[in-house]
C-alpha cells in the first residue's frame, strides 16, 4: 500500500500547521490574536486529521 499524493500533502500540511499552533501559542501576542488565531489553525488541524482518516478507512 502506497500513500496517495493528496495523503502526503495532507499529512506535511497537518505538521506544519501544528508547528504553526505551538510556535502561535508560546509567542508575544496579544490573547485575542493568540486565541483567536490558534482556534481557526484548530479547526483547521481537525478538518485535516478527519480527512486523512476519512482516506484511510476507505483503502
């Protein structure tokens, strides 16, 4: 079994945003922009994971 392309972009996308979220998080910004920003990369990160478990379930 292979991963597709889309599985692989997916996947390097994920780990980046989640690089994003941590580095987002620990930073100077004000709690509204911290927050605010580190919930929609949540979301996002979540869209994501289902995606990927959504392509794996149907091989």
């Amino acid at each position: 079994m292979t991963a597709s392309r889309t599985d692989t972009t997916l996947a390097a996308l994920l780990a980046v945003l989640a690089g994003v979220e941590v580095v987002l998080l620990t930073s100077d910004a004000s709690d509204g922009v911290r927050y605010g920003v580190g919930a929609a990369l949540a979301v996002v990160i979540l869209v994501l994971v289902a995606r990927l478990s959504k392509g794996r379930s149907s091989d």
